[in-house]
C-alpha cells in the first residue's frame, strides 16, 4: 500500500487578494524547504472563472503531512485569510489523530483503495 497522502484543494480567491494569497504562498513553500518537509504544489486557475484555483499537494507520506501544518501554519492560515475555501479533499491513508483533526477542519479523508 502506498503511504503518499495527496490533497485537493478547491477555492476560490478574495478579490484584490491575489497579491497577497501568492506571496503567502510562496512563503509556505519556502517554509517546508528550509524545514525539509517534502512536498510539492500545483497551482490550476479556471479561465473561465479566474477567481476559481485548484491545487494539488503532495506529501511522501501522513508525517510529512503533520510537519507541514507545524513549520507553516502562520503562512498558511495568511493564505487563507485571501480565499475562501469550497472543498479539500485528503487522499491517503491518515493515523487517527490527523484524521479526525482535518475531519473537524472540513477537510473530506478518502483512504487509499487500490494499487
């Protein structure tokens, strides 16, 4: 079974905030380097509606996951200040305390299935 955890993120974006949600951002990104948390982004932008983003996060797995919300938290939660979330969805499989924390977060938990 694999132990990659990955998350959909949809959202969409405060008008005049995307200067501000890109610069935290970039600082979460930095963050998880500096902290050698590995993860990547993906940042998608619907053309038809520009205010609409969808991101992709991947994390090796559930501990890289738990590091990233503690070296990054204060630039994420910056990040959210810009946009309003609409669904994130958590792909992998979570220990019971992560799981039920981005549960109460809003956060939907799809553990893995098949490989």
């Amino acid at each position: 079974m694999s132990s990659a955890v990955q998350l959909f993120i949809e959202l969409d974006l405060i008008e005049e905030k995307e200067a501000e949600f890109e610069a935290a951002f970039r600082e979460v990104v930095d963050l998880a380097e500096k902290n050698q948390v590995r993860l990547s982004y993906d940042f998608y932008r619907d053309p038809s509606a520009p205010t609409k983003i969808y991101a992709i996060e991947k994390h090796e797995d559930a501990d890289s996951l738990a590091r990233h919300f503690q070296v990054a938290m204060p630039a994420l939660q910056k990040a959210w200040a810009c946009a309003r979330p609409v669904r994130t969805l958590i792909l992998g499989d979570l220990p019971g305390h992560l799981k039920t924390m981005m549960e109460q977060n809003g956060c939907i938990v799809v553990p893995t299935w098949l490989e």
